[in-house]
C-alpha cells in the first residue's frame, strides 16, 4: 500500500527532505502528528496556500494527525522570508480577527472533528513568553553567523533586516519545540522558503530534547508562464467566496495554460493519478474537458458541490464548452450531462418587455452588468471590437439591444473579450 510520502512524490508535492529514507520509513511505518503553519495576514488565504493546505489533507486522509497552526504570535512580527522588504505590522485585534477568518476557512479542508486534525494558535505560547527566559533557554542555541547564512535572512540583508525580523527564526523554532513537546509533533511541513527555519526548530529539538524531528518543503509554484499562483488581472484569487466568487474561482482553473494541466490536477485534486496521466495523451477538446474537470474538482473542495455545480452550469452555458466524455476521468463527479439552467454564477440583468422594445444603449448595459468599469472603458472596448451580444461583435457606441436579441432561451449574451460575459433576460410580466 502506498505510504503518504509515495503519493507526495507521484504528485509533485516535495522540493526537500531532511532525510528520504528516515521519512519514507516513519511515514510507513507509524502514524505521526505533523503541523504547517499559517500567518494571519488577510482574513482569508489564496490560492498559494493550496499546496500545504492540500498536503495536510493528504495526511489526514492517509491517517495521519495534522495540525493547522495560525500565526496569532508570530504574525505580529512578520516573516521576512521571501520577501525584499517588511511586512506590514498589524494591530494585535487585526490579527485575532484574521487567525478567526482562516481556522474556519481551514475547516473546509480538514475534519478537526473527534482529534483528527488539531487547529492552534501560537499567540497562546508566544505572548506568555519572558524575554529573558527566552533568550537564555532558546537564543543560547543559536549561532547568529548561522542565521545570518539562511536564504531567508540573505535576501532582507540587502535591503536591510531589522532586529525584530530576526527574531522571526528563533520564534519559528519554538513553535516546532512546543508542539513536540505537547502535540507528539515530529514533522514540520511547508513552502520552501521554510528550510532554513525548519531545520532551526530540528536543530532546537535536537539540542533541547535529544531527540530527532523531520521537514519536507513544497516547491514554490508558478505556472508554466512563470507567473506567480493565484495571480490574474483582476488581482489575488482568495478562497473566500466573498473576496472571489465561486465562478471565478472555477474560470481561473479552467483557464489555466495547457502544460499546467496535469501537473495541477495531481496537486490540487485527489483523483487517481492513472486518470491524471491520461492528461498527457489529450488535445484540443478533450484537453479542454481535463481543465473542466480540473475547475470542477478545485471548486468542490474549496467551497463545495453545489457551488462546483453551479459554476459549471454557467462557464458550460456561456462558453458553449462540451460536457466531459464519460470515459475520461471516472472518478469525478463532473455532471456529464448537457448544461442546465442554472446562470446565477453569471451577472443577470432583468430588463421590462417596454425596456427592451425602446432598447438598451450597449454602453449602458455593459457598465450595469459590470463588463466595464466606466462609459470610456466601454467605449474604447467596442472601437477595438472588444464587445460582443450574442456572438456578434458590436460596431458603433450607439448601438442598442433590443427584443430582436432575445435567443430561443430568451436571453441576450453580453461577452467582453473571450471570458467575461453577462446576461439580459426579459423580465416575466406575472
């Protein structure tokens, strides 16, 4: 039977480990208490968090205990690693609120239900500390010349590392210590721009217990095009259906570049990887049905089943996208049937029998149905044949939509560029 750390390396999941065959052993052997932690920057996380959050899924579905650590502590110092300049300093309230926004985002993803999976807070250990107790029970075991050699001290270095940020490492290694002291924790996971803080806390065990504890980093995604997950024109794409909706969350999986495909759909999924494979042999349409599938299957686990629906329902309506093939990926449960009639996903606008007879001014519509941000935009959108009803590209700014654009559902489709689209219905007289 495969071993988590098997299904890690057939789905892309590992760039480093402190020992292959210690891992390998331990994951196979015994199951382990293992934590990622996450700062508490925004009151949600994005779709960067998907690589560590789906890897504690993972484990948890292999049996194994993880725990979902919120930054309440150290995200009031900020973590320098990745980054040229400092963090954005949040109150002690900003924070609390934000590490309450995230717990219940995570609950999505893992069963915290009868000790399955643990949620904690390092605000709880972290601000009880006595900075003289600290520094001579943990900052005697660190070397500052060690420190100073970390990827993620090097980078601030140049731009300039300030005493708080330094900190940072030795707080991290804490966290490590505690939980493997209170928790039975012996892994520490998370991106790879952790190694250095990682093998500090292995280090800090080591010193403090005698003991040994274990890391694996994640590699740190950009897709094919070299662009950094999760970020498009219109900005960070969030799991929080408030901050992005589920139709957009789908549009931007299915819209992922075609080398990106397999590669996301064994990170981001939990399908077979026998059905991942088959990515390599599709083109055209069929590619196109693995990026639904791929959508569909992100959507399910991030929000759920209704909401993966519904965004199918209207990306498959508006794009005129064919259903997937019953033979290509079985193990999904993708609708395969026809597209039903649920739009909701997709910006509706009503409009009276009267209002459609007079016509509608096509600059207008498309500001009210959110195509565009300003009258100028729209515009500059139909001089460059930018705007689209019904397929048919407009051609003067004075153009109107009228009752002679209703289609046989009785809808008119408003489509700016190749993705974003509206609806005009005719309101019911009853």
């Amino acid at each position: 039977m495969k071993s988590v750390y098997d299904i890690f390396v057939e789905r892309g999941f590992i760039e480093q480990v402190t020992d292959e065959s210690l891992v390998r052993e331990l994951l196979q052997d015994r199951k382990i208490t293992c934590y990622i932690g996450f700062d508490p920057t925004a009151t949600s996380l994005h779709i960067g968090s998907l690589v560590p959050i789906m890897a504690l899924a993972q484990m948890q579905r292999k049996g194994h205990r993880p725990i979902a650590l919120i930054g309440g502590g150290t995200g009031l110092i900020g973590d320098p690693s990745g980054k040229t300049e400092m963090r954005q300093v949040l109150t002690r309230e900003q924070i609390d609120f934000n590490a309450a926004c995230l717990q219940k985002q995570l609950a999505k993803y893992l069963d915290f239900g009868n000790g399955k999976a643990l949620m904690v807070n390092n605000a709880d250990w972290l601000t009880n500390l006595n900075y003289i107790e600290f520094l001579r029970d943990i900052g005697r075991h660190f070397s500052v010349n060690k420190m100073l050699a970390a990827e993620s001290y090097k980078l601030r270095l140049e731009k300039g590392l300030n005493f708080i940020e330094f900190n940072y490492m030795l707080l991290q290694a804490y966290d490590f210590l505690y939980l493997f002291k209170n928790r039975d924790c012996v892994m520490q996971m998370g991106g790879n721009d952790q190694w250095g803080n990682m093998l500090a806390g292995i280090d800090l065990i080591r010193r403090v217990e005698g003991r040994m504890a274990h890391s694996i980093t994640f590699p740190l995604l950009v897709t094919s095009q070299g662009h950094k997950m999760g970020k498009t024109e219109k900005g960070t794409v969030w799991l929080d259906p408030a901050l992005t909706s589920p139709y957009d969350y789908y549009q931007y999986w299915v819209n992922v570049d075609d080398a990106d495909v397999e590669r996301f759909l064994a990170l981001f999924t939990f399908l077979p990887m026998e059905e991942v494979r088959q990515v390599r042999t599709l083109v055209d349409a069929e590619l196109n049905m693995a990026k639904s599938v791929l959508a569909y299957e992100a959507t399910v686990i991030t929000h759920d089943e209704p909401a993966a629906v519904a965004a199918w329902s209207a990306s498959t309506a508006a794009f005129h996208s064919r259903p997937v093939a019953k033979g290509l990926f079985p193990s999904s449960t993708i609708p395969r049937n026809e597209a039903g009639e649920d739009m909701s996903a997709i910006v509706t606008l009503e409009k009276s029998s009267d209002e459609l007879k007079q016509g509608l001014r096509i600059m207008a519509a498309c500001c009210e149905a959110g195509l565009t941000g300003s009258s100028s935009e729209a515009r500059r959108l139909i001089a460059q044949g930018g705007i689209y009803v019904n397929d048919r590209q407009v051609k003067a700014i004075d153009e109107r939509i009228s009752l002679n654009d209703l289609n046989a559902r009785g809808e008119i489709r408003l489509r700016k560029g190749k993705k974003k689209q509206a609806l005009i219905r005719q309101r019911n007289s009853n």
